[in-house]
C-alpha cells in the first residue's frame, strides 16, 4: 500500500506521462473524402421480470420512441418498416409528441407477474457524404432572426449552464476575433477535445462539473460544448441515441496507416449546431465534426439529457419495496450492405488531439488561449548612445594615396586542450528505489447499464438506462493488439497489470511481452512471468486488474522512448481487455491491432486500452 505522499507523486507522474505522449504524438484533423452507406436491421430486445412478492407490482410503465429520419448536408438516416412486440401484450399503449418534437410510445401494464419481454424492430439507411459545407454565416450570429424552434436552444438548462459567468467567459474567449460562425464553432470544438478525457463513471453529467474536472462521458462531452456554444449565442441541441460496434476506416497514404474509428454498443449522446444558411449540422465533440458516422442512430433531441431520456424509461408503482429486474438489454444488427471505408485527403495540425472531419474550416493561426496568461513585463533596454551625424565634407584636391603598410602577423594561439565530459554512468537496477504506478488506469469495475433507481412519490419509483458501455475487445483470438506507453524518466519495472475480464476457457497461459518501437511493436525485449487462464476469476459484468509480474528481470524502461504492450496466450481462454475512447496517456497512433498470421502494425484505433505500469525510480 503506498503513503499519501507516494500517491501525490504518482499522481503528478502520470501527468508528466501524459505531456511525454501528447508532446511526442502528431495529433491533428483528418480531412475525409468519399462516402459511407451502409443498409441494416435493427432487433433491440428488452426483457424484465416482474416480481409478485415485496407488495408486488401494481402498475408498469416501458417507454419507446422510435428513431426518425433525419438529414442534414453531411449525414442522412432514413428509417422504415418500424414496428414493437410486446409478450404479454400491454393493458394499453398511448402515443404522444413531446416538445421537442419527439415521438414517444407508452406501454403499460396493470399488475403485471413474470417476465415482460419488448422487441422493437426497423430498417436503417444510414450514408454520409464528405463535402464541403458552403456556411457564410457571419459571426456573431443575427440570434433575433432565428426561427422560435431554434431559438429556444440558446437558452441554459438544467445541464448546461450557459449563463454561468465562468462559462460565459472561457466562451467569449475562445470566439474572440472569429468572423464566421464555422470558426466560432471550430474554437470551440478544438478546445473542447484538447481539454477533456473520456471516462465512463464522471463525477457529474452537467456542463459546470465537466469544465471542472475534465473529464466525462459522452454526456459530460456535449453539454460543456452546447453551453459554450448556447453562451456565444450559436444554437445548440443534444441528439439522444445508440452506436453500434461495427468499426469503419480511413486509409491515409494508400494503406500505410489505416484509422480504426469503433465505438462501443449501446447509448450515446452528441449533438447538433444551427446554421442561418446550412440548418443543422451534426457534430460528435469527442471525434466528429460535421458529420456523424454510419453506426449512430440518432433517436431523440432535446435541450440536455435531463430533458430527452425517454427511450427504454421504466415506470412503475408498488405498495412495497417490489422493483422490476432486467434479465436481459440487447441490441442486434444484421448489415445487408456497407461501405466502410474512406480516404483521408489532407490534414491540419491542429488541435493537439485526432478529430476527423467532413471539411476543414479555416480559423485564426494563433487561437486565443482559454486560459488568460499574463504577459512577461518587458525586458529593460540600455539606450546606445548618440552617434553624431558627421559635417558633409568639403570638396578636396584629390591627395596621393599613402603607401601601404605590411601585414601584421599574428602570434600563435597556443592549443587548447578539450575539456573532458564525465560518461553518464550506467543506469544499476539497485539505484531504484521509488515505487511509483501510471497508466490508463481509470475503467468501471462492473457494468451497469442502468441510474440508480429515483423515486417521485410514495410508492411512485423509475429507471433509466445510462450511457455505461462494455467499451472491450476479444484479444484471445486472430488479431493481436499492442497497446504504447512513453515514459519521462527511467524506471525499473515491476509488474504491468491488464484491465481484463474472463469469459471462459480453462486451459493454457497468458503473459505480456514487451516491444520496442519501430512504427509499431519492433524488437522483443522482455516477457512476463506467465498467468493460468484458469486463475483469472473476474465476477459478471467486472473487469478487474491482472497483474503480470516483472520482478527479477532487471528491466529498465528508458526515458523519452516508446515501447509497446502484447498480450499473448496458449491454449482455449476468452478473455476481453476493456479501452477507453480517445488517448488518455498514449500518442495518437499509440493503439494498434494486426491480424496474428500476417503481421502487418498499420491498423491504428480510435481507444486506448486500460493498463497500469508498476515500477521503482530513482529518488
């Protein structure tokens, strides 16, 4: 167990890690050019049971609201052949519109017993064209000349707080200077995916708390943008919906990197920004800007997720302390038609973090700092002295010139002896005495896919499903997966533990093998000790630390060097390593995957799996 003044120092080196990798990373925004189309069915399956002891279950109440069609100038979705099931049928079903121009579909059940199972089942056309989208929309943007339904997404809500005063004003400084609405909107996003880093279990949803902790989920992501947005005075509304987990690619330079973007399965929020010229353009805070991808189903919007979380809302009534338990929550997708794969056409350095783009808006070169940052006083100056302005000359009787004197010869420098440099001493595994952890260390040790249970009256009580994702992938299969780390001083390793998750198989071994870099994993250069299968025990729905000892093998990790992380198994074990979207402490290009019969390390992915790195330094 490591003292509170340990824990301090290993807090401030996993931030020096993370300058380390963004320093060393070349983040930018990928321009896409080409198309996505894809053609799918989607079965989105809902089963729960209904308890007849504790009071039981008087009333029951399941929430549906199907996706529309939707365009924009870059994103198209087109729904067809919607219908639900529900087994037992419901004691009555009511449709209604909401506000925000939603449409919702309640089913209720009078005193229900036993399992309630709810399938809801449509068509998708989802494509996305990347073009240039023309906006001349000036900014600040004419808000007195914006329609009543627009309009009104200028206003704070309960999760975005744009009338605060410290979001008012990292807000005006970020458009300062811009004349477009487009780089308005480019300011913003830029900051908003250099400064934040995703993690699934914040410690708040709303605008004020993302802005103070820098970090969020998706939610956290789209309500500090639209309330930076909402206080420049640029409409701004949140999109309500599920992803899929079906990756797509951009290919930059015929092949030599392709960019795996992959998003878990399940709820996701982004949002949408109002253009006078263009109306609404889809934009995802964490990646997209522009444009969403074809694995995004747009379901509801609304002002903030407080105000549209209806899909998959449960209601219920009891005289007791009954609750309904979910037995089962899964969506299926069959693909009957996809293009998944796009160019890269050029790139931009900026911002410090990947985004990829339907179009590149041009914005200042030197962006305002969110931060005010005092200037340094000014460097005193010594004035040089006068220099008279000689008399002009008067005009002369030409003289002889007078002869020229010998070359001076100069005396010979004696020679100087070099001054010696000291060699820097051998790094000795015993001057290690420190111990320190880093790493992507942050992950949800159980999943779950639902808020805690609210109450909203004697005997009234409701559930909502929360944006957690299993965000996870199989690693005892066909494709390898290498996982970069760089560090800022040298360091004698010990252990490097996995954030994994056991799903079968008894026999065989996992270990970890360590790589140097050569635009990818390149040179082995140690192993770990080996684990049994059989000895990872992780409970349902939990993923925990696996440790891989390195204790003994006088290791040492070399400063301001990448090196990569493999995990590799014998035998018959199911075993998921669960990421985390974005870079938390690894470059750009930092998380890789290959197919294990044809190693080729160019697959670069959108995520950065969860690791922890336990090692001695030197005090």
């Amino acid at each position: 167990m490591l003292t509170d003044h340990r824990s301090r120092r290993i807090l401030v080196l996993v931030f020096l890690l993370a300058v380390v990798a963004t320093a060393s990373s070349q983040a930018r925004t990928l321009v896409l050019d080409g198309a996505l189309s894809s053609s799918f069915h989607v079965k989105d399956t809902a089963v729960i049971g209904a308890p007849t002891d504790q009071g039981g279950i008087e009333d029951f109440t399941y929430h549906l609201v199907p996706p529309p069609s939707a365009t924009s100038k870059t994103s198209k979705q087109t729904i067809s052949n919607y219908r639900h099931t529900a087994i037992p049928p419901p004691t009555s079903t009511q449709e209604r519109m909401d506000t925000y121009g939603n449409r919702i579909l309640e089913l209720r059940w009078k005193a229900p017993r036993g399992e309630i199972k709810i399938v809801s089942e449509y068509d998708v056309k989802a494509s996305v064209e990347f073009v240039l989208v023309p906006s001349t929309a000036p900014y600040p943007v004419q808000t007195g000349a914006l329609p009543a339904d627009v309009a009104r997404y200028l206003k704070p809500s309960e999760q975005v707080q744009s009338d605060d005063q410290s979001i008012k004003n990292l807000s005006a400084d970020l458009v300062k200077g811009t004349k477009t609405e487009g780089e308005a909107v480019t300011r913003v996003m830029h900051w908003i995916v250099d400064h934040l880093h995703y993690t699934l279990e914040p410690a708040g949803y709303d605008a004020l708390t993302t802005k103070r902790e820098g970090k969020g989920n998706c939610q956290n992501y789209s309500h500090l943008t639209m309330a930076l947005l909402r206080a420049a005075g640029i409409p701004a509304r949140l999109v309500r919906g599920r992803t899929l987990g079906k990756s797509w690619e951009v290919d930059e330079d015929n092949g030599k990197r392709r960019w795996t973007a992959k998003w878990g399965e399940g709820r996701h929020a982004w949002l949408e920004v109002y253009y006078p010229d263009q109306g609404w353009l889809m934009y995802d805070s964490q990646a997209y800007h522009q444009f969403v991808s074809t694995r995004f189903i747009r379901i509801e919007v609304g002002p903030d997720n407080k105000a549209v979380h209806t899909d998959g809302l449960i209601l219920w009534a009891t005289r007791g302390s009954a609750r309904p338990k979910i037995l089962d929550m899964h969506i299926e997708t069959d693909f009957t038609q996809d293009k998944d794969v796009v160019k890269a056409q050029k790139s931009e350095s900026t911002p410090k973090n990947l985004i990829y783009a339907a179009a590149l808006v041009a914005v200042p070169t030197v962006a305002p700092s969110a931060v005010p940052v005092p200037a340094p006083p000014p460097a005193k100056q010594t004035p040089s002295p006068a220099v008279p302005i000689p008399p002009t000359p008067p005009v002369v009787a030409p003289v002889p010139p007078a002869p020229i004197p010998p070359p001076m010869v100069a005396a010979p420098t004696p020679p100087q002896t070099p001054k010696s440099v000291p060699p820097v001493p051998p790094l000795k595994p015993e001057s290690f005495t420190f111990p320190i952890a880093f790493g992507n260390l942050e992950f949800p040790r159980e999943i779950r896919l639902f808020e805690p249970v609210k109450t909203s009256g004697k005997g009234q009580y409701s559930l909502e499903q929360n944006y957690m994702l299993e965000t996870a992938e199989y690693v005892t299969g066909d494709t390898l997966y290498a996982q970069a780390f760089e560090v800022d001083q040298p360091l004698l390793l010990t252990d490097l533990s996995l954030a994994l998750h056991r799903f079968g198989g008894e026999s065989g071994e996992l270990w970890i093998e360590l790589y140097e870099d050569s635009d990818g994993p390149g040179a082995l250069i140690t192993k770990s000790r080996p684990v049994r299968s059989a000895a990872i025990r992780t409970p349902a729905n939990r993923y925990e630390w696996v440790p891989f000892s390195f204790e003994g093998g006088k290791t040492i990790v070399k400063e301001n060097r990448r090196y990569w992380i493999i995990l590799r198994f014998t035998g018959d074990p199911i075993i998921n390593w669960f990421y985390t979207y974005g870079k938390v402490v690894s470059p750009e290009d930092g998380t890789r995957a290959t197919l294990a019969k044809q190693v080729v390390w160019n697959q670069i992915l959108n995520n950065e799996f969860n690791f922890r790195l336990r090692g001695l330094i030197r005090e």
